[in-house]
C-alpha cells in the first residue's frame, strides 16, 4: 500500500480525524498495513497482546472459545455495514475499526480471538511502544479512544452477567439433578416394592393368626412393638453385621421361613443378632414359629420401605428448599438473612463438584443477620467455592467460616490447592485477567464478585496464597452503609482464585 493511500486512508477515520499533518506524517510511517485471507487469524486469545489493530477494509470476527464452546463476542466491519448494527446494540461508531487497545492498557493477553471475515481484509498494525507513544503524540485518538473503551468493558460485563446467570441455572440444574437422584431412586424402589410387600404382610398375617395361640400372638405383638421404637445404630461393624445376617438366616431356613434372608437382613439392619431374636421369640412353639418368622420378615420388610420413604421425602424437600432460597426466587431484592444459608445452599448446588473434598464448617453461633442481596451474594460463594474446588483438583479440604468482628460478618473461604503465585495475587480482580487455560472461564468471575461485594453491599473482599493455603476473605457491614461510590478496584486489592 502507497504512503498517499494508506495517508487517505487513515484520514478517513474517526479516531484519527482530528490529526494535524504533521500527526498523520509520523502515523504513517510507524503503520505496518497488513492484508488477510478470509479466516486467518490475526490474533489469538491467551497469547501476549503486542499491537494495537485498525481496520481498513474487510471485516473481522472477534470469538472466544468458553467452557467447549465457541461464542462470537462482536465484529469489526466496513463503516457502512457497521453503522447499521450501531441502531441494535449502541456500539460507539468508532469502536468497529479497532481493536487490542484494552489488553495492551491493562499489560496483559489478548481475551478473544480476531479472525479476518471476508477477502483482502486490510489492518494496520502499531506494536506496543507505538501505540503509547501514539496516545502522548496524539491526544486526539485518546479521545476517541475512552469512551469505545468504556463501552467494551461496560457490555462484556453486561455479557458476562447474562453468562454468569446462565452458568449458575446450569450448576443448578445439574446439582439439584444428582442429588435429587437418590432420593427419588429411592422413592421409586419403595413405591414399586411396596404392593407386593403387603401382599406378602396380608398372607403371612392371615397364616400367624390361624397357627398361633392367644398367648403366641401376644408374645408376637410385644416383640413387634418393641421393633417399633428401634432405628438402625449411627455406625456399626459391617463385618459384624454380615456375620450377624448370615447367622439369622441359617437359623431361620432350618425353622423353615420361607424368606429367611429377609429376615436375617431385617433384624441385622436394627444391629441385633441372633440371641437378642432367641430370647424374644421364646414362648412359640415349633409349630406356628415359621408363620412367626415370615409374619416377622414381612413386617419388618414393610417398615423397611417406609423408613425410606420417610427419608426420602424431606430429603426431596430439603434440596427443593435449598435450590428455591439459592436462585432467591419469590423474595424481595433487598431482605434480611443469615449468611450461613446462602453458603449451605451453595455446598447443596455444588455437591458434586465437591465429591472427595473435606468439608469444615466453622460457623460462629448466633450470628447475627445481614441486609442485602443474597441471591448476588450466593453468586459470590459459588465462585469462590468453585474456584476452590478446582485448585484442589478434587482432594483436599475446604474450610468455610463466617464470625461477626467489630461491625462487620467475616466469611473465609479456605483451600488446600496449589495456591496463587505472587505475581498474580494484585490482578486477580482486574476484568478479563484470568489464570486459566485458554476456553476456561471468562476472566470476569472474580470481578463481577469484587463487584458485587463492595459496590452492592459496600464491603471488601482479599486474600493471602501460598502453595497448600488459599484464604478468601469478604467483609461485609452488619448496617447498611449510606450510599458511596467504591472504585471498581482499589490500588491495595489482593484475591484468592481467578475465573
């Protein structure tokens, strides 16, 4: 491309229009144009961000690949075709014909991929030293420059939260799936073998009542009631167990029941062996103690299925409680409430992202309640929870504690992963820094969670790190504060986990 062309060229657009001759000289001269192949790269998300791109002509498509998927973030086009767009989304006219600044400002990598969309598309690259000695040279671009820069942020949050929404239901979804499966599992086993259970209680009932004599049925009765007010022990001996079942069964087949692994598993179950079922059925005689024994093992086969039911059933409630008070469905948005129910319902949602973790619990008693949003700030556990679980690669320990101190509720969240270098520890809260591997996470997680803590709910949110050890730290006020404007991040800020 001719100096006296790519001079016009550049004149014409908006972020350098107000550039006097002797600006536009020097611009061309330090311009590298460069002319694309329809889909070839220009640059790639996650490599280091070294030049700062204007379109000339073509287009370019500006993609990032998030958790498997490929997402078209935006595109660069011809003014014309991008005016038209500019009516839908708001974009500020200028922003379609550059791109790269933000990653360079912020000293980081390119966030998305930018691939030329069309043939011949022309850019003209500024590498790094460039385009900051073009910002001093040059205050017009700078002026062009802030506000296209504000909208990016702006909409990649507002992108982010829609994200950010989409993956909590998603997390929902699929964790009130897994833990409901059990309980439902269980309800639709007991429900199925419930019929012919007590078809099996009506005959045994009906073949005890015609072996047995008054006293018989009497003796049956007591050991029925006292089997009544007996729950499985909290821990047991499973060998012993075993042993135990084995040894009621032998015995029961040799009386001639007619289900007697029933029966053995029934009165093991309650941790009984066979003395204890010896010395309570002594009294009937040899000839009705098989209707006995099967009147028995129907029994305890029908309270059996009824016990899982009545397991089931608050389980089933308690998980549809947990997932109504996480999504903060039917409340008002500001409300009153303990923060140790945004965390449990958080653990209920990830439950199976936990699996193999330790979980400590060091909730201080009595807390008292906080006003805000706790669906936000159930956004906020789930981050950081996630987050934690992921550094410990599914072995480890996580510590939640919550405590009053002074005037404000203290939340850790503490993990026993790889830790967070350094380095890396003052940007974590910086939009679009992230320490993933390129398509994990968006780099707004920690962000919109520092947000969420000091802008919403005008607290504060740190961390320390070191190999073993990751501390998560948000404060946030038991009053509300009067309203006040909080930078989006502070100059002393510290983190735990990236997104």
């Amino acid at each position: 491309m001719s100096g006296p062309q790519l001079r016009s060229d550049l004149r014409r657009l908006e972020i350098f229009a107000g550039l006097t001759e002797e600006q536009l000289d020097w611009l061309v001269s330090v311009s590298e144009p460069r002319v694309l192949s329809d889909g070839e790269v220009l640059f790639r998300d996650g490599d280091e961000a070294t030049c700062f791109h204007v379109l000339l002509a073509g287009g370019l498509v500006v993609t990032k690949v998030i958790d498997g998927r490929e997402e078209v973030l935006t595109r660069h086009s011809t003014e014309e075709e991008s005016a038209a767009a500019e009516e839908h989304d708001g974009k500020p006219s200028a922003a379609h014909r550059f791109t790269g600044e933000l990653p360079l400002l912020t000293e980081g990598s390119y966030v998305a991929t930018a691939s030329a969309s069309g043939p011949a598309t022309t850019v003209v690259g500024y590498p790094k030293p460039v385009f900051f000695e073009m910002l001093t040279r040059c205050h017009g671009v700078a002026a062009v420059l802030l506000p296209v820069l504000a909208w990016r942020i702006k909409s990649s949050e507002v992108q982010a939260r829609k994200r950010a929404t989409v993956e909590a239901l998603g997390t929902l979804a699929a964790g009130l799936a897994h833990e409901l499966n059990n309980p439902a599992a269980a309800v639709a086993r007991a429900a199925q073998e419930l019929a012919p259970a007590l078809e099996r209680l009506t005959r045994t009932a009906h073949a005890w009542g015609a072996a047995a004599s008054g006293g018989e049925r009497s003796l049956l009765d007591r050991l029925t009631d006292e089997l009544d007010k007996l729950a499985p022990p909290q821990t047991s001996d499973p060998l012993a167990q075993a042993d135990a079942e084995e040894e009621i069964t032998d015995w029961a087949e040799e009386a001639g029941t007619e289900r007697p692994g029933l029966l053995g598993a029934g009165v093991s179950d309650l941790g009984l062996d066979l003395r204890w079922l010896l010395e309570r059925l002594e009294g009937i005689g040899e000839p009705a103690l098989p209707a006995a024994l099967d009147h028995l093992a129907a029994l305890l086969e029908i309270r059996s299925l009824a016990a899982e039911l009545r397991a089931a059933g608050p389980r089933i409630s308690q998980l549809v409680a947990a997932t109504r008070d996480y999504a903060n469905l039917d409340r008002a948005p500001e409300q009153r409430f303990p923060v140790t129910d945004g965390l449990e319902n958080t653990l209920v949602v990830l439950r199976s992202k936990l699996s193999g973790i330790t979980l400590v619990r060091e909730y201080e008693p009595d807390l008292p309640e906080l006003t805000g949003y706790p669906g936000e700030l159930n956004q906020v556990w789930t981050n950081l929870v996630d987050n934690a679980a992921e550094a410990m690669e599914g072995a480890g320990t996580l510590t939640l504690r919550a405590r009053a101190e002074g005037v404000c509720m203290v939340v850790e969240v503490i993990d026993t992963g790889r830790g967070i270098p350094e380095d890396v520890l003052p940007r974590i809260f910086e939009p679009f820094y992230t320490t993933k591997d390129v398509g994990k996470g968006t780099g707004l997680g920690l962000h919109l969670s520092y947000r969420i803590v000091t802008q919403r709910h005008h607290g504060s949110i740190t961390a320390r790190s070191r190999p073993g050890e990751t501390r998560m730290v948000v404060r946030l006020p038991l009053a509300t504060p009067p309203t006040a404007t909080v930078a989006a991040v502070p100059a002393d800020r510290a983190g735990s986990g990236t997104s």
